[in-house]
C-alpha cells in the first residue's frame, strides 16, 4: 500500500506516551519494593547481628515491617499520592530530600562526561564516515571499540594508576577541588565516546549513500552543504536516540565511578542505601531514576517527530 | 465448461490506523472482484499501483484473507489460511514473486530451496527429492553443476528461474505470478516469459498473471483484466483489451505503452495521478482522471457490463453508445 | 562544436574496469537516448563526467564541456557545472529527494546555489518552477515534504529543481522507470515540453527503447561498458545493425504481436571482472565466429553515417520492422 499515513493528532500522541510512561514508573516502583523486602531483613541490617530480639522487633513494628506485603504496599502507594516519600530508616531525614541533595554532585561529574561524550564522539565518528578507509578512521573505529569493551571500573583503575599513583598529577577519590573531579569524569566519559563516535559513523555511512545525498552533490552543492545540510540532519535521527539514553542515565550512571572515586553522589548514596536496607531511600532513588529516563525517551521521541516529518503525526496532506 | 479457479464478489478492507484515538480508516483494496480461470488459460491483470491487483493475487491463494466473498478452486471452497487443508491446497497453487532475491533463503542451496516444497509437503522422499530437483532444474534451464550454489551467487534471471523451479515442484495447477519479470533486464525477460509460456503448454498449468507490464502481459496472456482501484473495470480477450478496449481508462493504459519507433503525439496521456483508495472519487473512480466524462459518471458508479462476446466493462459511456436504437 | 564531448573515458571499482574508453558527444540542444542493460555503464558514464562517483572509484580519460575539461577538475569547476550547466535527475524520485526537507526549499537550494536567489525571490520563483511543471497547487504543495507526495510529483519536483539551474544540458537517468505507465507517459511529456520550451539538451537513459524513441533524436547502445551503436533514431529503430541492439528489439514483446514466441538473446551479461579478450558480447552472439572471439571490435563510422562496433553486423532491414511512425495508436 502506497498511500498509508500515520495521522492523529500531536495530543493523542502525547497522552499516549505520557499513559506509558507512568505505567513503567508504577512496574518499577512495584518491582523494586517487592524486591527489597524479599532480599534481607532491614531491621536486622540497620541495627546489627548483635542487636537485642525485643529491638528487632520494635524497629519492625514501628516501620510496619510485621504487616502483610500487600498492607505495606498499599501504605506506601497512598503516601507516594500525597507526595510523601518516606524518610530514611538510619537518620529519619526525609528520603526526597536526601536524594535531591546529591543530584547536584552527581551533575557535577555526569554533565561535563555528557559533554565530553558528545563533543568528542559525535565529530569523532562524522569524521571518520566522511573519511572511510583512512588511518583517522580506523583510529576511530579502534578507539570506539577499546572505549565500550572495556568495562569503567577498569578504565578507572587504570587511570588512577596512570595519573594518581605513577605520575602523581590529580588525586585518585573525593570531591574537594575541580581537580578531583577530572577522573571520575574522564572514566566515565571513554565509554560513551566510543558508542557515539560508533553510532555517528554508521548513521553517516549509511545516510551518505542514499540517492539524496547524489541528488544534492548533483545540484552543485559543495561538499560541506552537502553534510551540514543533508546528510547531517538525516543521521541525527538514530544519534539522538543513543544521546536520549546518555541524558536519561545522567543521575543514574555514575553508581560504578562514584563508588571508585568515592564521590558523594547519587550512585554512592544508592549503593549504601541498599547495603543498608534503607527502604524508603531506595526506593525514592529509583523513583527519581525511572522518572529521568522515561522522560528523557519522552524528549526523544518528540525529537523524532521534529527531526523527521515522515515520524510526525501529521494528517495526510492529500 | 467448468473452471479451475473462480472469485465472487471478493472483497478485502484493510484498516489504516490513524492515532491512538481516531477511528482508522476503512480502505477497500479489492472491491466486488469476481473472475474465473479455466484450466491450462492464462489470465493477465494489469492495473497501476494502488489498483489493488497484488492483493487480489493474494486473495485467489488464500494468502490474505476475503473480508467479502469466496473463492473457489477445483470446485470447493478455499479452506481458510493456516488450516491442514488449506496447507495441502497450496502445493496446487504456487506463487512466483517479484523479487527473487526477497524470496529465496540466503543460506540454502538452491537445490535444497527447490526440493524444499516436496519435504513440507511429504510428497517424495530423500531420493526422490534429489532426482525431482534434477529433473526441475533441467526443466527452467539451470544447469546441473548450479544446485549447490546459493542465491547471491546467481543473476537475477538464474534466480527468478530457481523460484520458478521451486513453485513447479509441486505439479501445481495454477500459480500466480505477480510481476514475475519486473525486476529482470529486457533480455533475460525473455527468457523467463518463454520458460513461463512452455512450462505452462507442457503441463497445462493455469496462470494468473500479474503484471504492469502491458507488453509482457499481451505476449503471454489469453484473457487480460483491467483494474482500476480496486475494481475491475475492464475484461475481454488479450487481443480485443490490446486492439479495441472500450473503457477510456483501458485505452490510456494501452496508449502510454512506450512502444520503439512511436512518437509522443499519437499517445493518450492521462492528467492527474492514480487515486489514493483511502479517498475513493464519488461516482465513477476513474471520473477525475476520464477524458470523455459525462454528469453522471460523478454520481453514479457504472456497472459491470457485456460489451461484446466475453469482453465486458464498466462504464456510462459504453453503456450508452451501446443502445443506439433507443437514443 | 558539441557542447559537450568525452573522449576515452574510463572507469573502474576496486580495480575492476566497468568503462572501457567511451567516446561521446552531446550537441545544444539535442536528445541522446542511452540504453543497454543493467551493468553496461549507462549511468556510470555519466555519473563520471560529472564527479558524482564516490572516491574508490578510478577515472581516466577526458570529458569537456564547452572546451572547459572537467575529467580531474576543481572541486568548484564541476559543483558550478554540476546543476548549473549540467542538472540530473535520477531513477528513483522519491528516494532522490531529501525526506526531511521541505521539497520548496530543496528547489530553492539550488536557485541560490547557480541564480543567486534568496528569501521571497527563490520562494517564488521554486513555486513558479513547480506549477511549469505541473504541480497542482504549488504554492501549498511547495511547504510539503517529498513523503506526502506520490512518485509522478516527486519526479516533478526533480525536475523543477533540474530547472532551476537553467541549465543546457539535462541527464535523465531512468526517469520513468519506477513509475506508473499513465505516469511515465505523462513525464515523458513534461520532459519534451520543457525541452521544447527551453532549447535545452537532454541525456535520456534508460532501458526502454519504447521511452527512448519517443523523446530522442540519436541513440547510443552501450554493452559490458562500450558503445556498440549509435545513430540517428529513426535510421537505428528501424534497422539495427549491431547483434545485440537487433537482439534487444526482438526481445522486446510487441503489443500488436499476440502471443507469439519472444526471440531472447540467450545466456546473461557478462561478468566485468572476466571479460574475454574478443568483442565481449561474442559468446551471446549468434553471428559470432572465433576471430570475434579474439579480437576486439573499435567502433567505426559507417556509409549510413550511424556508428558500429560489430566484425559481422546484421544487414537487411529488420523483420521486426521497428520502423518510426507504421503502427497506428492503438488507442486511435
């Protein structure tokens, strides 16, 4: 059928990601609160093995750890309704607000890594499909593959050897000057550099040998038009899907990194908090976590529409 | 004369979706499409795109199903897909696509693709199979030095042969070609439209023919259906569709077959493009495009009619220049 | 002097030569059909003169238009012919067009690109250039992307942008083979109009001789990367010399022949990494003897003034009788 359009209204669209969107957040909170009470005993964690059995019993009584899961569930589904997160079994400070105290540390890292990704990947692997088969491409192609084969925790390794322990340049963990901030940023970035500038090159590859990019050349367009203005526009598309992901995981990406570097973020804050058992933390963490990803797909998928008017919900024009 | 294959009133309605919260539009690719096939006849239908004539092959398979109608082969209805039936039905009624690339497996021989139809249907067993494939290849003229071969390791007019071996594997009675030689050079097209036409007189195998090709489709077809979206709009003998088609749509079509030697003058050239069958012109369909439409072809949609012996078409016109007496 | 003339070229990919030393001229305003199947360098022919193939490929030879010689040229020399002097339009419209683009502004590209038109003044004119060439309701139709409109329109709006550089010579690389027959016939039309209109040249290739005898005035018939053929249209339709031209007219099923038996030209087109040393369609070849087989023929003028590459061309007139102007329309 030659004649199909994708139409209906931008509206429906919207809602019908938005409905999405909120479904997977509420599997994610389900799945996470079940998890957590099915993995461990937090009164026993939080107080000890040596803890008396009468405490135990208290502190469980006073969480409502004793209720039946389902109570328990139904409880924390109509505080989350009216905005209450829980407060923290350890110092009973409320969950939000120590969540929301360590985005900004996190941001400190995982931004500047987001534009290292993204400067350095993207051009990285445009260059390398506008020069197929040259020693710079090649480079690339090594680089990107070295950059996510190898997992962080050993590109942090090996740097804190290399700049910390060998040369003595920047301090191997904690957050007191920009300096600190300079590895953990670095490790995390090498990863990402290297699935931008892989998926950058092949979008460019594959948009420049569509007949649209002869069609231009043949109109007398210079080269550079050409990819600033034809080719460039088309292989975002597949790019921005990969970026989406990177600007989604911006809170949530530093767990390894933080935990080497001992940066006080929002991963380091996660990993003592489910060490801990500290319910109500966690679980406010990944409902912070999940949010951020759905919406950044949501960010995504209008993207989509905006970069590519055969993706727009548009009625047929006929 | 009873016939092999016979369509009534075939009807198929594809829904397009149009958002979450619209109601999808109802399309009718194929539109009260009744024809018959007698056995060893070869029926061309030709038509552009949108016409609706890929979904009708389909439909005489079994292949979509008929939102409306029946069809009928051998005298018995055509089970519905998918059932034991149906499945023993199908190594009677074979397929041959377009693309041959598309429709072959990459990673098999091509011996094994053509034998492949006889192991599905349990028809022969290992020996056989290989001495089948043999004598099928020797048939549509591969050599026997290609069956380990694969695919991409043929030209397309080898590769439409192998589809061709694998859909005669068989002994179908009828198969459906849709647009069989598009894809393949004049010269090869040859080839393949001769193999076509002698495999179809040594084993008196029924043929629909599916083709926007005219010049193939009167080369090999005894009987040529028109359509026009959706509809058939006109259907007579090859000869009297090429020499005195009557519907003005007909007469364009076979006007802008780009023949060597005729200039552009003596062509009719249709305005406009062919319909979207989403937005179906009130009327008669073909009305906007029509270069000789009168009032009622806008509100009226002309029937079904015999214009002459086994010729008949669907138009105002026609009906009305056919009733001088009365006038 | 021809406006534009190529003399020995060649082409190859990874080594293996596809162009075989082409030599070709092109006059003002004249229509050159080229046709072959698919593989013999029709396009690449083409796509050559103007640079328009990617790096691995290696060109040699020389292609001059108005005595300015393009083969090895700047950069900027052949992005000013490219469009401006010389346009193209390609086989597939709607693939050819940029899908995210409005198709209004991709005209208007190359109007700033060779007139130096901006803003308003492109706008305007890119709507006038559709509605010459038939674009119902150009100024609405010039805000749409190529994805609205069907395959006839997007081969409009090609030609349009084709236009917009004014160009003196346009290449037409099966412009209507993706197309709808009403369709075809109605771009075919547009093309004669608007050559009749500007005076422009036109290079028509294709692999339908139907389409090529209907908008050219000379033809030339390439096989494996060489021209075997060439000549006036009316003189070579109807009566083709070469083998294979001969043998592409009979394998072509004629609408007037009923269900007679088609004459094909047997085995398939040869492979470019082996060729033979001899004329490469001898072993397809009906008249061919062992001294085709080994020698290579050159292609030389002939006393009717058509062009032949052939030891044993075919004499007599044709008993498929292509001749111009016999059959009457079929619709008349």
């Amino acid at each position: 059928m030659s004649y199909v359009y994708r139409s209906g209204h931008m509206l429906s669209f919207f809602l019908s990601r938005m409905l999405r969107a909120a479904i997977t957040i509420l599997l994610v909170m389900t799945f996470a609160f079940c998890v957590l009470r099915l993995s461990g005993d937090p009164a026993q964690i939080l107080l000890g093995p040596d803890a008396p059995q009468d405490a135990i019993e208290a502190f469980r009584e006073r969480w409502g750890l004793n209720d039946p899961i389902v109570v328990q569930y139904w409880a924390y589904l109509k505080s989350l309704w009216s905005l209450d997160f829980g407060v923290s079994m350890r110092d009973k400070s409320p969950a939000l607000q120590l969540v929301l105290e360590r985005i900004p540390t996190t941001l400190q890292l995982t931004i500047p890594a987001l534009i290292l990704k993204v400067g350095i990947g993207i051009p990285a692997g445009v260059y390398a499909a506008l020069h197929r088969q040259s020693i710079a491409d090649r480079g690339v192609i090594m680089m990107a593959v070295f950059g996510f084969t190898i997992p962080s925790f050993v590109v942090g390794l090996l740097l804190v050897l290399i700049f910390s322990v060998t040369l003595g340049w920047l301090p191997s963990g904690g957050q007191d000057t920009w300096m600190h901030g300079i590895l953990p940023t670095l490790t995390m970035s090498i990863g990402g550099i290297g699935i931008l500038a892989r998926f950058s090159r092949s979008a460019m590859i594959e948009v420049l040998g569509q007949p649209y990019i002869r069609t231009a050349s043949a109109k007398g367009m210079s080269w550079r038009d050409v990819v600033w203005k034809h080719a460039l526009p088309n292989a975002s598309v597949p790019i921005v899907t990969i970026v989406g992901f990177m600007i989604g995981s911006l809170i949530a990406g530093a767990v390894v990194v933080e935990t080497i570097f001992s940066w006080p973020g929002v991963g380091r804050l996660l990993v003592v908090s489910v060490s801990n058992r500290d319910l109500a933390v966690v679980q406010c963490l990944l409902l912070v976590i999940a949010g951020t990803m759905v919406l950044a797909n949501l960010a995504v998928d209008i993207m989509y529409g905006w970069l590519d008017p055969r993706l727009r919900s548009k009625s047929a024009a006929h | 004369m009873t016939a092999l294959l016979e369509a009534r009133d075939l009807v198929r309605v594809y829904e397009i979706s149009r958002g979450l919260w619209k109601k999808p539009t109802l399309v009718r690719a194929v539109d009260r499409v009744s024809l018959s096939l007698s056995a060893g006849e070869t029926l061309g239908v030709v038509g552009e795109s949108g016409s609706g004539k890929s979904t009708l092959g389909r439909m005489l398979l079994g292949i979509d199903p008929a939102t409306e109608g029946q069809v009928v082969f051998d005298g018995q209805p055509m089970p519905a897909m998918g059932t034991t039936e149906w499945r023993r039905l199908r190594a009677q009624m074979q397929l041959v696509f377009q693309d041959p690339l598309a429709a072959l497996d990459r990673r098999l021989s091509i011996a094994e693709q053509i034998g492949e139809p006889l192991v599905i249907h349990g028809l022969a067993t290992k020996s056989e199979v290989k001495e089948r494939v043999a004598e099928l290849m020797s048939a549509v003229g591969l050599r026997s030095d290609q069956a380990g071969r694969y695919p991409h390791e043929l030209s397309g007019g080898q590769r439409q042969r192998v589809i061709i071996a694998r859909a005669l594997a068989t002994e179908p009675r009828l198969l459906v070609c849709d647009e069989p030689v598009s894809a393949l050079d004049v010269s090869i097209q040859a080839q393949v439209v001769n193999l076509l036409r002698d495999l179809q007189e040594k084993h008196g195998i029924a043929m629909v023919f599916i083709s926007h090709d005219l010049k193939v489709v009167r080369n090999i077809t005894d009987r040529v259906a028109v359509m026009y979206l959706g509809r058939i709009v006109e259907e007579a003998s090859s000869d009297v569709i090429f020499t005195h088609p009557q519907h003005p749509y007909t007469r364009a079509l076979v006007s802008s077959v780009p023949v060597p030697g005729r200039k552009l003058e003596a062509r009719i050239i249709l305005q406009g493009e062919p319909p979207n069958p989403a937005r179906r012109p009130a009327g008669c369909a073909f009305h906007p495009r029509c270069p000789v439409v009168l009032p009622s072809c806008r509100t009226s949609a002309p029937k079904l009619g015999a214009v002459g012996t086994g010729h008949i078409a669907a138009c105002h016109l026609i009906a009305q220049s056919d009733a001088p007496l009365v006038a | 002097m021809p406006f534009i003339s190529i003399r020995d070229l060649r082409v190859a990919f990874d080594g293996t030569q596809v162009l075989h030393g082409v030599n070709l001229d092109v006059a003002k305003g004249e229509a050159l059909g080229l046709v072959g199947e698919s593989g013999c360098g029709k396009s690449v022919t083409w796509l050559a003169a103007l640079g328009l193939l990617p790096g691995t490929a290696r060109v040699t030879g020389s292609v001059t238009l108005d005595g300015q010689e393009l083969c090895g040229a700047s950069r900027s020399t052949l992005e000013g012919v490219r469009g401006g002097r010389v346009a193209m339009i390609f086989q597939d419209p709607s693939s050819s067009l940029n899908p995210v683009i409005r198709v209004g502004r991709q005209i208007a590209e190359t109007l700033r690109i060779h007139r130096g038109l901006m803003g308003d003044a492109a706008r305007l004119e890119a709507i006038r250039l559709m509605d010459m060439v038939g674009i119902p309701d150009a100024r609405k139709r010039s805000d749409t992307y190529p994805h609205e409109l069907s395959g006839g329109q997007c081969q409009r709006i090609m030609i349009a942008m084709a236009l917009a550089g004014e160009p003196d010579l346009l290449i037409a690389d099966e412009p209507t083979t993706a197309l709808d027959a009403t369709i075809q016939a109605q771009i075919l039309d547009l093309l004669s109009a608007v050559r009749a209109e500007t005076g422009m040249a036109m290079v028509f290739i294709s692999h339908d001789l139907g389409a090529v005898s209907q908008v050219c005035d000379r033809i030339c018939v390439m096989y494996a990367g060489r021209i075997v053929e060439e000549g006036r249209i009316d003189a070579t339709f109807g009566n083709p010399r070469h083998p294979y031209t001969r043998g592409l007219f009979d394998a072509i099923p004629r609408l007037e022949g009923g269900r007679e038996r088609l004459v094909p030209i047997h085995g398939t087109v040869p492979d470019p990494r082996n060729l033979s040393n001899g004329c490469a369609f001898s072993p397809r070849c009906d008249r061919a003897t062992d001294f085709c087989r080994s020698n290579l023929p050159v292609l030389k003028p002939q006393p009717d003034g058509r062009f032949l590459s052939c030891f044993h061309p075919v004499t007599g007139i044709s008993k498929s009788s292509c001749t111009s102007g016999q059959h009457e329309s079929a619709a008349a």
